[in-house]
C-alpha cells in the first residue's frame, strides 16, 4: 500500500481527538460540581448545545441561544446552573449541585454546529469525616494537670520534709 494513502487517515485521526475529549471529575455528596465545556473558538450567537446522562437523559439544552428546559430530566430539575454570560468565551460547563450517588457517571456535552463532543466522567462519592484529634493539645484538663506537676513536686518533695 502507499505510503501518501496514510496521511488522510492521520488527518482524520488527529481531526477526531480534536473534536472529542473525557474528562474525570470527583464530588461529594450534598456538594456541588462544575462538570467542564469548552471550546476554544469563539461560537455563534445564536449557539445550541445539549448536555446529556448517558447520552440519553437531558440534563440541559441551549437552542438558539436561549435555555430550553421543557424536556429535562426530572432528575436535574432545580439542581443545574449554566453561565450565559461565559458562552461568548466558548465556555458552556454547568454547576450541579446537591449531588447525590445516582449523579455519578457519563455525562456529554455537544455542540451539533461545531461537530464538538465533550465528555465527562463524575464520579460521586461521601464525604470524608475527619477523624477526631488525639492528644493533650486539645483538652484543658492536660494544661491545668501540667501547671499543678511543679507544685506537687515541692509538695512531696523529700527534702522539705524536714520540719
């Protein structure tokens, strides 16, 4: 085979990786999330983008500029904010909040105009506690026993008991 027939498919390729990207991205539960959209160009007024679940579930739709929730998943209802004034930017990420462990998994965002895929993966997990102090540095008690140690030293001391 030639080695010129090579390069189309390169093109294609690179021109693929381009368009389409993943991300990963990590919340807590009852927190909140910014799941990433970018694109570099600067798109049109007039923009439509859709964000989806796993590809099937709308979490939000821009058309034609304007927000479009008649169809969204009950899911995400009161729960998405979107940043209008940042799409002039290229940037359509959204914030999930209240996050809850049904929420992890694939998530897309796609801008049928520009052939851009963007997609994200969110994983949702409970929040850490944080685990209790261990030590005298905390307690009150410690301080007052170490100010009475010298004192009781004296006080039992073997040499003051000569009187």
């Amino acid at each position: 085979m030639d080695k010129r027939c090579w390069l189309p498919v390169c093109v294609i390729l690179l021109m693929e990786l381009q368009v389409s990207s993943q991300e990963r991205v990590k919340g807590f539960t009852r927190g909140k999330v910014i799941l990433p959209c970018r694109y570099n160009a600067m798109p049109t007024e007039k923009v439509t983008m859709f964000w989806r679940y796993k590809d099937d579930r709308n979490v939000y739709n821009i058309v034609s500029g304007k927000a479009d929730l008649t169809d969204q998943d009950r899911q995400f209802r009161d729960r998405i904010r979107i940043f209008p004034e940042e799409w002039a930017n290229g940037n359509f990420s959204l914030l999930l909040t209240d996050l809850k462990d049904s929420d992890s998994g694939s998530y897309s965002c796609f801008i049928p105009t520009e052939d851009i895929l963007r997609q994200v993966e969110l994983s949702v997990q409970e929040k850490p506690t944080p685990e209790p102090e261990v030590g005298p540095k905390s307690s009150s008690m410690s301080i007052r026993v170490e100010n009475l140690s010298p004192f009781l030293f004296l006080l039992l001391s073997p040499a003051l008991h000569f009187l």
